[in-house]
C-alpha cells in the first residue's frame, strides 16, 4: 500500500473514531434540549440556553458532519471550541487527569480541521466530480 492510501485510511479512522465518540456525549445533552431543559453550566457568561444549544452543536450536530465527512475542515472548529471551553475554563484549575480526556478531543479535532477528511468522505467524493 501506498503512503497515500495509509494516510487517507488513517483520517477516515480518526474522523469517525473521533465524532462517533464525541457524539456519546453530545447526544444526552441534546435530548435534554429538545425536552426543553436548558439548566446547564454557563461557563462563558452567555446564558444557559445559549451555552447549551452550542454545546449540543459541537458535540452532536458538528459531530455528523465529519463522521461522514461533509465540510470537515469547517465541522471541526465547533467541536474543538467547545472542547477548548471544556479543558482551559471548565477544568482550567483541575489537574491534567480531569482534562485529559477533553483535551485529546480538542487535539484529534484541530488536527482534523487542519487535515480535512481525505479520500473516503463526501468531501473527498465531490472533490473527484
């Protein structure tokens, strides 16, 4: 196998990995959305609604456009802000034990953002049109 091929495979893996993960966790929060509960930490000072209706975009909404890779590059950023809030505001006084598990989402999908999602995306099918 090429060095192409490997490096498409490997963002396929890290993409799907990565959004199917996060979407773990973005679709219980989301479920409370639609149940109209919008008590929720209102770490940035924007109100409560606010913060959760961006949360739930970038942990589940974002999440479904990379996983299938439509507008990767651009999907991305929400789910890195909202794991950059979670990691240097949310968890910024806790040890690197209780922010490592954001951080790794914010690292992975920064590095998905900068990368795109390669071949094996809707991205990379309409690149070939």
């Amino acid at each position: 196998m090429n060095n192409k091929l490997l490096s498409n495979i490997g963002l396929l893996i890290l993409r799907v990995a990565m959004a199917a993960s996060l979407m773990t966790h973005g679709y219980p929060k989301f479920l409370k959305l639609v149940a109209g509960n919008m008590s929720f930490p209102d770490p940035l000072g924007i109100g409560e609604p606010a913060s959760l209706i961006l949360t739930v975009f970038g942990e589940f909404i974002a999440p479904i456009f990379i996983l299938v890779g439509f507008k990767t590059r651009f999907a991305a950023i929400p789910p890195a802000i909202a794991m950059g809030v979670a990691v240097f505001i949310m968890h910024g006084a806790d040890p690197f034990s209780k922010q490592e598990h954001a951080f790794l989402y914010f690292a992975a999908f920064i590095a998905i953002a900068l990368l795109g999602a390669g071949k094996f995306s809707l991205d990379g099918i309409l690149r070939r049109r």
